[in-house]
C-alpha cells in the first residue's frame, strides 16, 4: 500500500487543464522526483496533492484516506509539508520564528524538534535571532525546509528546492534532503536540476504536457536515451 | 525652546497618529486593503466613551468599555460587510470600507448632533518645567500612547497570536501552509485593530474636541504613517507615526498651523515616489 497514490488527475487553476491525467505513487520511505520539460505541469501536479489546484476529475489518496481537493489547512493536518518554490519564509520572523510557524498547529514541548532542524541545517543556529529575510538563498531555503519538517511529517512536497541557488548551495541542500530521506521522511519533489536530482532519487515520472511519458528508476531514467534527449540536455 | 514644546506637542499627536496607524498597517498586511474606515472607527470609540461619561463615570472607566464597543462594531462591520468581499478584488473592500466610513461618521452625527463636544468643561492649567508647557491630560496621551505601544510589542513577540500575525502580514500564503487558521488571525486583528483605533480616538478627544469628522480628518495623518513605516509593517508604524507627529508640530515654525494636514500629505507623496517600500523597506520579499 502506497503512501501516496494520485490516480489520473485533471485539473488545473480554473482556467484550461494543466494536468491532463497524471498518476502518481509515493512508498512510505521514497524519494520521487517529477522531472519534464517547462510546462509539463510538474508543480500543478504536486499542489494538487496539496489542494493548491483544482482537480476535476481523478483522485489523490493519502494515508489511505481521499484526499481529493482537500484545502491545504487540512492536508497539513494528516502529516504533509509543503515548500513553495518561491516566498517560501517569513522574511521580517527571525530564522526560529519561522520554525515555529511551521509548528504552528502544534503545542506542547517543541525544544527536541527544533534540535533536530538546527543539527540538520547547522547555519541556522547561528542566525536563530536574524530575520528570515535576510539571509542568502541557500539558508532561506533551508528555513523553508525546517518550517516544513517542524511538523514531523510523513510526506514532504518540495518544489524545485534548488533553483536559483549556487551550485555550493544546490550541492548542500540535496545532500540534506538525502539526510531528511534517510531519516524516514517520504519525499516528492520537482526539480529543474533533473540529473542530479535523478541520481538521488529512487524513482522517477516524466511528465509532458500534463500527461505521464515515462516512469521507472532515477538510475534507468538517466540512462533512457529518449528522456535524456528530450530535456537532459543530449 | 519653541523647538522643544512644538517636539513634546509633536510627541503626543505622534502617539495618538501610531496607535491608529498600527492597526491600518496590520490590517492592509493580512487582509491586503487600506482600511479607510479606520479614522471614522476612532470616532466611535470617542463617542462611546463620551456617552458613559455624560452620565457620570470618569473617563479612565469609561476607556475600557468604549474599547470593547469599538472592537464589537468593527467585529459586526467585518462579518456583515467585509468577509462577504474577501475574495473579491481588493479594491472593492477598500470601496467598501469608504462607505463603512460613511455610514459610522452619519450615525454618529444622527445621535449626537453635529456640534463640538468635550469631555471635561473644566479648563486645565499646563504644568510647567524645564520651561516647557504640557498639560496633564497631554501628559496622560503619551503615557496611554507608550505604555500600549509596549504592551502591543509584548503581544507581537512573545504570544503566538501576535507571531502569527506578523507571519500573516508578511506572507499569507505561507501561513495557510503552515496550517496557521487565518480566519481566527483575522478575528483577532479587528480587535486588536479596533482597540487601538478606540484609544486614538478617545487620546484625541481628550487632546481637544469631539466632533463626527475628527477620526475621518486623521486619517490621513495615520495613512501616512503607515507609508512611511512601511505597509505592513506594525514597528514601522510606529516610527511613522511619530515622524508624521513631530513634522506636523515643528512644521508650524515656518508654515502656517492650518497647512500641519498638508505636512503629512507632502510626507506621504514624497514616500510613495521616493521610496514606496517603507524607511524600513528592502521590499523584497
């Protein structure tokens, strides 16, 4: 039984359908990433798990609970995180404020939980006090990855985690994601950087305009000819 | 030493000017419209107090109750008018909050006429130091001013309300994520909003009359402070206010007392051409 399982969605903003039958599974304990070329609707897929779009036809089921078209204050609930690709902090909130919004529908004792996000992102301990909005990118996007995993979630949706940032940061923070992985955090991801990302990954889905193309293996992904002459880059 | 009594009036107008432009900037940064209301809001509450003392309470029992009235009106404006155009564009809401303003300052004039009132006929003697005048009720203001300012800074930083609602001004999206429950952000907003907009206006009235347009002519005074801070920005709100304060008294050195409105309109203009994000503004967000 999947953790995740979107089964032929279509949907979109409102507007025409960006997705136009996708189906996706995520195991308890993997790494997905969607790679495609530019709108494959690739982050409409992912926000549609987390009731960012709106889905007409097709189902996304978490947890073995419908989750179709949930809002996402209820999505948070039943253990998924989001990160947006961009605004993804708070940027007047000092770095642990906005750990603490991310904890938000929380109470009780959370002193263990923001350990673990500091020796996760160490960087983030010296610069507890600053605010959010005055880091690099690097480290914003690593407030916006501890926001995310203050609440212990099961599943974390990330959207393109490394664009914009310097190949240092891309480095780092996908080795953090690993980390988070390997701590037994499931994980669906897009990513632009689609061969670094392939190579983390357990599996892979192609998705070309709003349909899937290709699904299999990060390492099989890398070496389809078809994939890698579509948008690898030759 | 004329400079230094214009600087103390400036300080107490300045205090009066935060309090409302904490709430106008709190409130444009969750729910992303000026509230033009907010002025005629401050009207209210002075009214309110001003109906309990003409039965014979004093004013400082009084406060609290207008307080409380203050948040109930805005509270009822908000679930009768404003969360029906919450997802309409924004521009409707801020249409809408104009005829809000309309709407308080003609019942006002309705109950209690259009004529000038005070609160206390008595007149005051100023206390003298340091050859500067400031009369105790001026004194009262900015003591009231401060000590709200604080516990308003107390609020935002140590509660998890008051952190959601700085989380909710700068990025409201992020906040639904997160889980944060916006409506009850909101809810609290109005009267934290409301309540400051009722001290302002009583502060006001103490400071020198009652009269239905008092709130709906600092209105600008306030909206320029929160230009000047930064929309969205409570903290920068403040330091508006204060500046706009200080500028509208010492201006009366070289201009005209009557031109202290256009002071802050100038300010406003200047901001919004020469640096629209704010003293404070690195406007990326």
């Amino acid at each position: 039984m999947s953790l995740l399982t979107v089964r032929e969605i279509h949907g979109g903003y409102g507007g025409e359908d960006i997705l136009k039958g996708v189906s996706m599974t995520v195991d308890a304990g993997e790494m997905v990433v969607i790679v495609g070329p530019n709108g494959a609707g690739k982050s409409t897929a992912m926000k549609a798990v987390f009731g960012l779009a709106r889905l007409r036809a097709g189902e996304v089921v978490f947890d073995s609970q419908k989750i179709t078209n949930f809002r996402p204050d209820r999505v948070v609930h039943l253990g998924v995180s989001y990160v947006p690709q961009e605004n993804n902090v708070f940027p007047s909130l000092t770095v642990h404020e906005n750990l603490e919004m991310g904890a938000f529908i929380l109470s009780g004792d959370l002193s263990a939980r923001f350990e673990r996000i500091y020796e996760l992102f160490p960087p983030l301990k010296e610069k507890r006090r600053q605010p959010a909005g005055a880091l690099s990118g690097g480290q914003r996007q690593m407030v916006a990855m501890g926001r995310a995993l203050m609440l212990d979630p099961k599943l974390l949706l990330l959207d393109e985690p490394t664009a914009g940032l310097s190949p240092r940061f891309v480095e780092l923070i996908f080795d953090r994601i690993r980390e988070i992985n390997a701590q037994g955090v499931s994980i669906l991801m897009v990513e632009q950087n689609a061969r670094a990302a392939l190579q983390l990954a357990h599996r892979g889905y192609v998705l070309v305009v709003g349909r899937n193309r290709v699904e299999d293996t990060g390492a099989a992904l890398l070496a389809n000819r078809e994939v890698a002459e579509m948008f690898l880059g030759g | 030493m004329e400079i230094l009594q214009l600087a103390l009036f400036g300080l107490v107008l300045g205090g009066i000017i935060s309090l409302g432009a904490i709430g106008v900037s709190l409130l444009f940064g969750i729910l992303r419209f000026a509230h033009f209301a907010h002025g005629d809001l401050m009207t209210v509450g002075a009214y309110a107090a001003l109906a309990l003392v003409a039965v014979g309470w004093p004013l400082w029992a009084a406060f609290p109750v207008a307080v409380l009235a203050g948040i109930l009106v805005a509270l009822a404006v908000d679930a009768l008018i404003y969360r029906r155009l919450r997802r309409t564009a924004p521009v409707i809401l801020l249409i809408s909050s104009v005829g809000v303003a309309l709407i308080l300052r003609s019942l006002i004039q309705i109950i209690w006429g259009a004529d000038t009132q005070v609160y206390d006929q008595a007149l005051q003697f100023p206390l003298r130091f340091w050859g500067l005048r400031l009369k105790l009720n001026q004194l009262y203001i900015l003591l009231g001013s401060v000590g709200l300012v604080m516990l308003v800074h107390v609020f935002l930083q140590y509660t998890k309300l008051g952190k959601a609602m700085r989380a909710m001004a700068d990025n409201p999206d992020l906040a639904k994520l997160s889980g944060i429950n916006t409506e009850r952000v909101i809810l609290y907003t109005w009267c934290l909003g409301a309540g400051l907009a009722v001290a302002a206006g009583i502060f006001l009235g103490v400071d020198t009359r009652l009269q239905p347009t008092m709130g709906w002519h600092l209105l600008l005074p306030v909206f320029a402070a929160t230009i000047l801070g930064g929309i969205g920005k409570p903290y920068g709100a403040i330091v508006g206010g204060m500046v706009v304060g200080l500028a509208s008294e010492l201006s009366t050195v070289v201009l005209p007392p009557a031109y202290k409105t256009a002071v802050a309109f100038a300010i406003m203009v200047v901001m919004l051409i020469v640096k629209p994000s704010g003293l404070f503004g690195g406007g990326k967000r």
